[in-house]
C-alpha cells in the first residue's frame, strides 16, 4: 500500500498522546489542559489503523480471488514485530534496573503474548503496556483464517453478522464484568476496584476488538464498495470534522473512566470517532493529507520502537538526571522527548530497519525456490 501521509500524521498524533498519558511513570511531566489524561486513547487510534492497514493487505488479494499465501502473512508479520520487541524484553528480564516498577510477569507470557489476559494487575505491572501488542497479535493470528472464511462465500448478511457479534459481544462481556465483578468492590477497595478494571475489562482481548473491527469494515469498504469510497471521500473534511467531535463526546463520557456507561458503550463510540478520523486520513483530497507536519513520517516509523521502550526510558532518564530535570516545564518535557526518541532511533534502526529488509530478501527468493521445485507462488502485498 502507498504511504498515506494523512495517516502518518494520525500514527504520529497517537504515539506522542500514549507517551503523555504514561508520563504518570515519572510523576507527569506532559500537562496540556487535562488532555493526557485520555491519552490511552491513542491505543485504540492504533488498532483502528492497524485493523485498516492489516485488513486491506488481507482482504486485497482475497477479493481480487488470488491466493493470500498464510505463511508469507505470518512471516512478514514476525519480521515486523519480533525482533524489536524481544529485544526489550530481553532488557527487561536481564537488567531489572530499568523497569518503571519492580514487578514483572513471568517471561513465558510476553514469549506466548498472553500478559494481556493472564497479568496480575496490581502489582507486576513492568512492560505492562504490551497487553495491546497482545491484543494485536490475537488479531494477526485469527482474522486471516476468519477474512478467507468469509470471502469464501461473500455475504454482506454474514458479515453484518460477524461484526454485530464482534460489538455486542464485548459490550456484554465488559458489562457483565462490571456488574458481577466490580461493582460489589467499588465502595470498599478502590485498588482491587483498579485491578478488576484493568484485569476484566481494559486488557483482555475479547473486551478491546472494536478498534480493530472499526479499521476492518473501513478496509472491507475501501476494497469491496472503491465507487462508495470515492464518493463519501470527497467529504473527506466533513468526516474529520465529524470524528473530532465522536471523540471529543468520548472523552466526555469518559470522564469516569471506569463508570458502568462508558464500559458498556464507551469504546465502541470510541472507536467509531477513531474510524472516522482514519476515513478521513486515508483520503487524498482531505486536509489531513495535505497537512504537512515537520517529522510526522518519520515518527509513524519509528512509532512501534518509542511505544515498546518509552516507559523503560522514561525510569532510566529520571534515575539519571535525578531531581535535576524535574519541574522546569519545556525543559522537563523536551529532556524526555529526547531520550525516547534517541533510544526509538536506536531500536528502529539498529533492529527494525535491518530486519525489514531481511524481511525482504527473504520473500523475494521464496518465489524463485517455489517455482524451481514446480510450485506456482502467488503474490502478497504489503501494508505495513
């Protein structure tokens, strides 16, 4: 898939909001008007745009009734993520000193990325952030084996189906959590009320699928319905302006965050407004597009580094400097900044660019082996 810069700048936009919102690791140095206190929600930016971009590279070859190659899938998916993140894990289990909190769950669940639904949220909350590379992972794994399903026998009918079980599903799950599960603690031990939360409702999987499902139907539109793209395109600003305010109306919701409403409804509207912005990103004609953002690109690039190591780097920078960069405002935020985006560069870099091209090469001589042995290889796309 063509670069699409309006996206780039949604990528940059999320990753930036994540590393406010966990600024809390160091006491808050990002204080902007009381936004990054919704700066989890650059995580469901992110799997709205992950559902998009992953589900166009499936969906594509697919609807144009090639053969989607599963095992080129996996592999480019494994190129892209492992290297990098087993790097950081490895930091974490060798040099405990650079752990945000002491804690840590055991490495076997960051090796299966299952940390997201078996992590004791209370007190092993190192690299706790991984739970949405988890969720990311489960999506990787399951929804090729669901897309080829589908398109098997496309039905507009089944696929209503599929994603009304998706949304419903998770509304009752996270509902039901909250009804039977936290609501009986929540006057008598706001941490085990916390934990119940994070445990039960922000972290597992089959709670936060709306994001992805959003960024799938937007990819399901894009490829099956190109003519009704184009023209709701062409509104491309008036989508933007509309997501603006879905998610100013989230925000609002979620003024207690672990309230029964916005549990049950909030991530679905969430990700709604999410969706929109992206619709509107992946547009030629929209602002986002033409909106020319010093370092926005190159920030998406190395977005998927900064997001694995930033809370690592914010602990080791304020072992560091100590007192000394504390309190002094644009000072404190850009001495962060830059010792995240320096270790960011270092990882993306030293690991991911060189594993990309491996990557590369290794895909470009499967074709010629296939074909030497008899065998008729079919062609991939690549999204991400």
């Amino acid at each position: 898939m063509n670069r699409l810069p309006g996206l780039d700048v949604l990528r940059a936009t999320a990753i930036v909001w994540v590393m406010i919102f966990h600024s809390f690791v160091v006491d808050g140095w990002g204080h902007f008007g009381g936004i990054e206190r919704n700066g989890w929600m650059g995580v469901d930016l992110f799997f709205v745009l992950s559902g998009f971009l992953i589900g166009s590279q499936v969906l594509r070859p697919l609807a144009e009734g090639g053969v989607f190659r599963f095992g080129d899938f996996y592999l480019r998916r494994a190129f892209r993520i492992l290297p990098a993140y087993l790097v950081v894990v490895a930091a974490y289990f060798i040099w405990p000193s650079i752990r945000e909190v002491d804690q840590i769950q055991p490495l076997w669940q960051f090796l299966t990325f299952t940390v997201n639904l078996l992590i004791e949220a209370r007190y092993h909350l190192a690299f706790s952030h991984v739970w949405s590379l988890c969720v990311e992972e489960h999506f990787y794994l399951l929804f090729p084996l669901l897309a080829w399903w589908l398109v098997r026998r496309p039905s507009v009918r089944r696929f209503a189906v599929v994603c009304s079980v998706v949304v419903l599903g998770g509304m009752l799950v996270r509902g039901g959590i909250w009804v039977w599960g936290m609501e009986p603690i929540e006057s008598v031990d706001q941490n085990s009320y916390n934990k119940m939360f994070l445990e039960g409702v922000y972290y597992p999987t089959w709670s936060r699928l709306d994001g992805l499902l959003m960024g799938v139907m937007l990819a399901t539109a894009r490829i099956y319905r190109p003519v009704l793209w184009s023209r709701w395109g062409r509104h491309a600003n008036g989508f933007l302006l509309a997501g603006v305010a879905v998610v100013g109306g989230s925000i609002w919701l979620f003024r207690d965050r672990t309230g029964f409403i916005p549990t049950v409804l909030g991530y679905p509207l969430l990700s709604f407004g999410m969706g929109l912005l992206v619709f509107a990103g992946a547009q030629a004609s929209g602002v986002l597009a033409r909106l020319r953002v010093p370092g926005a690109g190159w920030l998406a690039a190395v977005s998927y580094s900064m997001y694995l190591s930033h809370k690592a780097v914010f602990h080791m920078t304020e072992s560091v400097t100590g007192a000394w960069l504390d309190g002094h405002g644009v000072l404190t935020f850009a001495g962060y900044a830059l010792a995240v985006l320096v270790v960011g560069a270092v990882l993306y870099y030293g690991v991911e660019r060189p594993f990309l091209a491996l990557r590369e090469r290794v895909l470009r001589q499967a074709p010629a082996k296939a074909q030497a042995t008899g065998v008729i290889a079919g062609a991939g796309t690549e999204a991400a």
